[in-house]
C-alpha cells in the first residue's frame, strides 16, 4: 500500500505492508540509515525519530499510523550539511564513543531543547532516559545537552 | 525486519470502530503500538486482523466538567502527565511509564485493555474509584475500575465492545503513587502501589490502597483498607494495617516472592508514615 507522509521536510511516497515499522522503511526504502536497531523493543531509543515533533521509537510505529505525518530523523537535524549546535556540541564534548547511540540521543535531545532550551542536568537525564548508551557514555551527553544552546558546555 | 502482512482495518470515526469491532471481533486492537509492535516483533502475536484505531480522533483528548474528568483511550502519558486537573500521583504515576518515548505513543486504554498485571497504571483507577466506558454498537456501558480486570491478562470487554474512555471522579484525600521497579525509567514494574486516604476529625475516614505486579489481576488490599478505617493514622495503626496486608505474589524473571511481599509492605508503611 502506498503511504505519504514526509521525512526532514521533504514529500516521500512509499508502497510497504501497513503494519511495516517505519524503523525498517526509513532504513530501507527511504535509505535514511542514520536511524539505528538496537533492541528493536522500545527500550533503547537508538531508532528514536520525531513525529510530529514528538520523539518516539521507530522500531515501534507501523507505517500506516505515520500516513500524513512529518517525520524527522537525525539527518534532518543538520542545515545543508552544516551541524546544529546540539550536533557541535556532541563533537566538542565527545559525547559520541562506539556511535549507535548518537543518532538516537541527538533527536531525542533535539526534542527536549525545543521545549525547554536551557535544561538542567537532570532534566536532560530525565529526558534522555529512554536512550542506553553501551559504552555507558552518559556523562559527557549530559554535558553535550545542558550546553549545547549557548555553548556553555564545560568541554 | 518484521513481515506482517495481516489486513488493517483502519475506521476514521468512532461509530465505524465500533461497526467494524462488530465484524472483526477477533483483530488485534492497535493504539500506540508499544505494546502490540512488541509482541509482533517477538512472535508472540500472530494475528489475522488488526482494527488500527489511531485516527479516531473521538477518543483522543482529556477534558473536565462537573467535577468529572474523561480521558480518552487514546490519550497518551504525555497528555495525562500534562494535564493539571487530574491528581498529582496519576500524573507522576504518568512519568513513570516507560520514557518520553514510550510516554508520547502509548495510550491510556493500551494499558488499560492489555490488562498486563504489571501495567503501571492500573492501581491507580483503583484507588480513584476510577470507571471505564465500554461501547459497542449495541450501546455504551460503564464498568468500574474493581470490576474490569477478570483473571491474568481477561477483561469484561465483550468480543464487539471497545474501550473509549476512562470516567475519574472528583476524589477526597491524598493521593500517592510508588513504582519498583529495577531502573526509575524504562523498567517493568517489580511492585505497583496506588494509594488514597481521606481524613476526618482526625481519622481515617476513607481509604484505598491498590497493588499491580503482586497477583495475577491488579487489586485492592480490602483488609489493609478495613484496618485503616476508623483510626488515627499512628505509627502503631500503620504497622497493624500493613500487618493486614495479604498478597500472594509469585516468583518471575522479574523479581522473586519473597522480593515482592517485602517490598509491597515496606512502600506502604513509608507512603502511610509519609502522609
């Protein structure tokens, strides 16, 4: 079935099963790969997207419920290829290690920092806690998050 | 990568939801999909239809008049822990669900329907004295809360009958809400406490204490209820009505009996001690 919806801003129409996850159509029919499978059960977050400017897992949402959507990945979070400042900000802190993560914890921070641009330690930890990094490579994130904004971070 | 290729009835009103629950009385009801994407993705499900209710858009939303709010079974635990006229504790109760992930897809009546003992939520329409609004194309019924919740993971939902919304009453007294789980985020309940006390002249002149993750179904501990009742709330009182408390939690890959029981009873002393 064909399904249209867009993804970083731009129309996409794509014919998939309607109970395909979008994790699986953005990586494979759409080539949009910066969105990762983790546990592919919604614990992890490393599939995490924006729908609607709203995070959620991807591994978790059928196709047929993102019909009309706006969808926006970690490839969306750039400007024509140039970094966002939450995406600087992971550079300067080293807030990326092994890298599965990233794109998970990017998007989900992307959605904190548009309600709330200044957040507190634990208000980034509250917010990204349904993002695992394996290399357990919180802290420096937590610094990449709460100082992204104005550049404040303390790398 | 998941094959599913089971049709999808997708209705875009409620009165084609409840047309189409007549006919396929059987599909998988799909709201958020935290829940159901899960068990596809495992293999737990197979399913030969699904009744995908995400566009009715009559069932979403929270609102308030007469003192009553109604929660629409696809409200998500972001409208809820968002939503300043509902009680505190169902509001925290709301932030414990998962991650903001899961908080932003998963719907009320998700976990209302799939009546998981551990569901997090569950307690708490206990202890609000909490109904459910069943229809069909028959008609529209209210359950209460109490008796919703049959046996492990049955309902009273009839085969044609959709949950639609939950009915919360305006309610006395303070409200408390405590999850254990292994982790505060992300993590399957362990022991779910819901609790309400309301006072009068200096005693307990009302009381709900509900428990999710200890027994098959979520339930109220009456006897813990009955030993409140009536008493100033005293550190001896306290210790006799969780004396009082009878569960019979079971041995899981989540937690142990032994685990659950102690637990159960130590949140509630420190949630009575706390009041």
């Amino acid at each position: 079935m064909p399904f249209q919806f867009s993804v970083n801003g731009r129309a996409r129409s794509v014919d998939a099963p309607p109970m395909a996850r979008l994790l699986d159509v953005l990586r494979e029919d759409l080539r949009f790969t910066g969105s990762k499978e983790g546990c592919g059960e919604g614990e992890c977050g490393a599939c995490t997207v924006l729908i609607d400017g709203l995070a959620v897992n991807s591994c978790l949402v059928p196709v047929i419920q993102v019909q009309g959507a706006e969808v926006v990945t970690v490839e969306g979070l750039a400007d024509d290829g140039r970094l966002s400042a939450l995406q600087e900000a992971f550079v300067r802190c080293g807030a990326a290690q092994c890298g599965i993560c990233t794109p998970g914890f990017l998007v989900t921070a992307h959605a904190l920092l548009q309600k709330n641009p200044h957040p507190t330690r634990d208000e980034a930890r509250d917010a990204l806690s349904g993002n695992l990094c394996r290399c357990t490579g919180y802290q420096k994130i937590i610094d990449a998050v709460t100082g992204a904004i104005v550049g404040e971070d303390r790398c | 990568m998941l094959s599913c290729t089971a049709p999808v009835h997708q209705p875009r009103s409620l009165a084609e939801a409840l047309a189409q629950r007549a006919v396929h009385p059987f599909a998988t009801v799909l709201a958020g999909g935290t829940d159901v994407m899960v068990y596809l993705e495992g293999g737990a499900l197979k399913p030969t239809a699904f009744l995908d209710l995400w566009r009715v858009d009559e069932l979403r939303g929270i609102s308030t008049s007469g003192g009553v709010t109604r929660i629409g079974a696809l409200a998500t635990w972001t409208d809820v822990a968002s939503y300043a006229a509902l009680p505190a504790a169902l509001r925290d109760c709301a932030r414990t669900v998962g991650a903001a992930q899961i908080q932003n897809r998963g719907t009320v009546g998700g976990n209302i329907v799939n009546a998981s003992p551990a569901g997090d939520s569950l307690p708490m329409w206990l202890v609000l004295d909490a109904s459910f609004e069943l229809r069909s194309w028959r008609g529209t019924r209210k359950v209460p809360a109490a008796e919703f919740w049959l046996a492990y993971k049955r309902t009273a939902l009839a085969p044609d009958e959709l949950l639609t919304a939950v009915i919360v009453p305006t309610v006395t007294g303070e409200v408390r809400y405590r999850k254990v789980g292994t982790r505060l985020a992300q993590a399957i309940s362990k022991v779910v406490l819901g609790l309400r006390v309301s006072f009068a002249e200096g005693r307990v002149s009302e009381a709900r204490v509900a428990y999710g993750s200890v027994g098959p179904v979520p339930a109220r501990a009456s006897a813990v209820e009955g030993r409140l009742v009536g008493h100033p709330l005293t550190e001896a009182n306290i210790d006799a009505a969780v004396a009082a408390l009878d569960i019979h939690p079971l041995d899981d890959i989540r937690s142990t009996a032994d685990y659950r029981n102690e637990v159960a009873r130590r949140v509630l002393r420190a949630e009575l001690i706390a009041l």
